[in-house]
C-alpha cells in the first residue's frame, strides 16, 4: 500500500463501506489494556485530569481520551467527557497502537502521539492535540 492511499484511507475511516466508528460510550472496562493519567482541565469551576486509555476491541487496538474528575463525595472518579477518534477507532481497521505517550499542553489541553500499524504491513506516525475546553481533537499522521 502506497503512503498516499493510507493517509486517504485513514483520512476517510469514518467512511469505510465496512466497519464504523467505536464510540467512547461503547467503551468496555475489560478491554482496556492501558491506562495513564496526563494533564489537568479546569472548566466551569470543576477540575480533573486527563486519562489515555488503549483497549482490545474488535481484534485491534483503539484509543480513548477521558476526563474524569472526583465525585460530588470524593469517594471516585467519574467521567466528564470522552473522546473517541475516529481516524483509530473503526471496528475493522485492526490496527495495533505503539509508543502511546501524552504531555500536558497547557491547562485545558494535551497532545497524545504514537505509532500504528494497519494490518501488519503499512505504519504511521500520530499526534492528537486534544482541547478538553471545546471538546474537540485535531489529528495529524505522517506515513512511515
């Protein structure tokens, strides 16, 4: 596969004749296989942090991007919003995700960058700038 027909490919995942984005909401707890904590949020006068997660799902690895914040007890954590991406999560990309990391960009924000490989022979670079204020994410990847 050339690295323009991946990027097109990964560009359009949400459009795939087969298979459909997984949101976070579809998210099972047993699936995940990672976990880290990266960055804090503070908006509207809660306050919380950010969690990264990766999970087993549909025979690939997706990722997910949580706020959670403590409950009214304190006794908790409980989510505030999610991310899913769609550009990753379709349930028959089969992707396997590398070299995660996060790092705090600031209050309110973090960039998660990695690797993925599609079907065990084309790979790409990415990074997500995630804005927890906006509730939005912006993706890009570099072929490899």
């Amino acid at each position: 596969m050339t690295a323009g027909a991946l990027v097109l490919m990964l560009s359009c995942a949400s459009g795939f004749a087969l298979g459909r984005d997984v949101g976070y909401e579809e998210l099972p707890h047993s699936s995940v296989t990672s976990l880290e904590t990266c960055g804090q949020w503070q908006i509207d006068g809660q306050s919380g942090r950010f969690r990264i997660l990766q999970a087993y799902l549909y025979g690939g690895t997706m990722l997910f991007v949580d706020m959670v914040r403590p409950n009214a007890r304190g006794t908790w954590l409980e989510v505030a919003r999610g991310f899913t991406f769609a550009e990753l999560n379709n349930d028959h990309l089969e992707l396997e995700l590398f070299d995660v990391r996060c790092s705090p960009n600031g209050t309110n924000s973090i960039v998660v960058t990695g690797r993925a490989e599609l079907f065990e022979s084309s790979s790409y670079s990415f990074t997500i700038e995630i804005d927890g204020a906006a509730g939005t994410y912006q993706m890009k990847t570099t072929a490899q």
